[in-house]
C-alpha cells in the first residue's frame, strides 16, 4: 500500500506529521504528508508502493507520541456510490486475506461523527461482503490483521490494515472511560488511562498492587490520587491546596502542605511516583530526573504541558535530554515512553521505569 494513516487529536496534526516524517526517514522510507488542520488525522504517503506496509509493521505504534492509531491504507476512495459503497471497498481490499477484526471508524472530530451512526449500519453488510470475499474470517481472531475502513466524510473514505501486534486495541485508538461519581475531578481519567496505556494488563497486578507505597506532586484535589487510592495504595499526597475529603476519610491518604518542588519524601520506600503539576514542561523533568537520580521511586508518570508551539520539537528534545541526564549520573537501565493520551489536552504523559524487571521490594 501507499499511505500511512494516522489518527491524532485534533489541532495536533502539525505535530503527528513531523514525527511521521522524521521515523520514516529512520527506516529510510521517503515520502511526503498530506493533512490539515482540525481533521484529527494525518496521511503520509510513500514515494514507492509497499513501503506503507513496511512502515505498518517495522513502526512501533507505542513509539509515536502523537499518534493514537495508525494503519497501511490505499489511495482515498471518492464519491463512493449510495447504491453500492460495499463494492469499491471490496475491491480496495483484494489484497488483504484473512483478517480477523473489521473496524468501520471516523476522526475524532466533530464533523466526522456525524457519520457514526451510518458506520455502525454500514458495518453489517461490509462485514458480510468481506467474508464472502475472503478479505475477513468467519469469526473474529485477535491474532490476525484488523481491517480500517475510516470515513473522513459522505462517501469517502480510507480503506486498508494494521497489524493486531502492532495496533490500539480500540476504536479510533480512544480507550472508553467512565468518570467515577465520587471522584475529585476529571482528571482522574489522565491517570486510569495512563495505567492502562503504560501497563500491560498481565503484569498490573504485579505492578499497580494493593499495598503498595505513592506519592502524587500536586496532588489537590486528588484526582490522581484517586486512582492511587482505588487500587489500594497508600499516597502522601504533596499540595499547598485541600485535597477532597472523601479521600482523606480511606485512611489511605497523607497530606502535605508543601512545594512539590521542594518535598522530599520522609520514606525512601515509594514505588509509584505521579505528577501532573502545571508548570513548565522542563522543570518538571528536571525534578522527576532528580527524584530518580535519588532513588526515591521505581516507577513513575508524569505530564509535560505544551507549549504552542513546535511540540513535537520540544517533547523530543526533552526526553532526549532525560535520557542523558539519567545515563550520566550511572542509570543505564531504564525504560522512558511517552505518548499523548486521549484524555490528555495540551499535555503529553510520560512513563518512566527504573531496572525495569529487576524484582523490587518495596512494600
């Protein structure tokens, strides 16, 4: 295939197209992007045919920042006929055999949902059509490829594949979270989110257990505390603001009317270190590279707010000086990974894990 396809937040799109740009050039695959501003998506099309297929499967999903979901697409289809949309579509996909999962989707934009409901109905006969050809299995298999048929408007759309080993596992790649009634604030979804992006469902038991000992830096109201409470942490919770009461009544939670920037944790027993304080993206770095440098946590998330412009640069230039930082004060085993979430805004969330592997026996 031709193009890439990649779904971003929209007003993003400047900063997902030059990262595309940049990581295909590492793979020494040219090509050149489409996009525009607000459509919530991203084309970069190739210079030679094929070459979307190996950037399907040679680009790690999880190693693009701005990009939620990406899948080999073929040229855009047009004017797609009332009578028969299910046909051109067939046909653009002859050369997929065998997927196990078909995905009828849209940009996360406005405009675009309005056709969600024509989707859900058109998924039906797309679906049968699909099995009779061949393109689709009988039955779903999470092993196989998964078919993207993306709707960028009325009869027009983007047809093509991903790889399940190298794919979100959600529509549109926008994971669906509940708000809990009782939580302090909407933020609370950044970090469930976070959890369930950076953590892989076999190891969070392992990882995210009862027990375990916290800390969340700008903590008021407790919507990340929150999250650190619910899967039974206890968190010394570090804001000059209240924090909700309904968390301080759990026994769980310690509050210390202190500077974020200026705590030091009183036991040097914390797994879970978290962060979302609004303050420059840099600063907040530096402090996270200091608090690892001391050895005060195993595992860490944190938000870097954006600025208006040239993010992508600046988020780059950020972790690669992260990287820097913790290799030269002898941290050579660690794992940093970051990505913009869905409930994020004008901020990216980063994942940082010490001796990732290495057994840790703080309670």
């Amino acid at each position: 295939m031709i193009n890439l396809f990649l779904y971003c937040r929209a007003g993003y799109e400047k900063d997902c197209a030059a990262e595309i740009q940049e990581r295909a050039a590492e793979l020494n695959i040219g090509g050149f992007v489409k996009t525009n501003r607000n459509d919530g998506y991203v084309i970069f099309q190739c210079f030679q045919a094929g070459d979307a297929d190996l950037l399907a499967e040679q680009l790690e999903l999880d190693s693009l920042i701005f990009t939620r979901q990406m899948f080999a697409a073929n040229e855009l289809l047009k004017d797609l006929p009332e009578g028969d949309r299910v046909t051109p579509i067939v046909e653009a996909l002859a050369k997929v055999h065998r997927a196990g999962e078909l995905r009828v989707e849209t940009p996360d934009t406005n405009e675009a949902k309005e056709l969600s409901t024509f989707c859900r109905k058109f998924t039906v006969p797309l679906r049968q059509a699909l099995k009779r050809s061949g393109a689709l299995l009988e039955k779903e298999n999470p092993k196989r490829p998964i078919i993207h048929v993306c709707f960028v408007g009325p009869g027009t759309a983007y047809v093509g594949y991903s790889l399940s080993h190298n794919s979100s596992p959600y529509f549109m790649g926008i994971p669906r979270l509940k708000m809990a009634s009782d939580a302090p604030s909407r933020s609370t979804l950044k970090l469930d989110e976070a959890f369930i992006h950076f953590i892989p469902k076999s190891e969070q038991e392992q990882r995210l257990r009862s027990g375990m000992n916290s800390v969340d830096l700008g903590a008021c109201p407790g919507g990340w505390t929150y999250q650190l409470v619910r899967r039974g942490m206890f968190v010394a919770a570090v804001d000059n603001g209240p924090m909700a009461q309904n968390l301080m009544d759990t026994g769980q939670v310690r509050h210390y009317q202190a500077d974020g920037f200026r705590f030091e944790p009183p036991k040097k027993n914390i797994y879970w270190l978290v962060c979302d304080m609004v303050e420059k993206p840099s600063r907040v770095a530096e402090l996270m590279e200091a608090w690892a440098i001391n050895g005060w946590f195993k595992e860490a998330i944190f938000n870097l707010k954006l600025p208006m412009k040239s993010r992508y640069k600046e988020v780059s230039t950020i972790l690669a000086t992260m990287k820097e930082v913790l290799r030269e004060n002898g941290i050579d085993d660690f794992h940093l990974a970051c990505k913009h979430l869905y409930h994020d805004r004008d901020e990216v969330t980063v994942h940082l894990w010490l001796r990732p592997g290495v057994g840790f026996n703080f309670g």
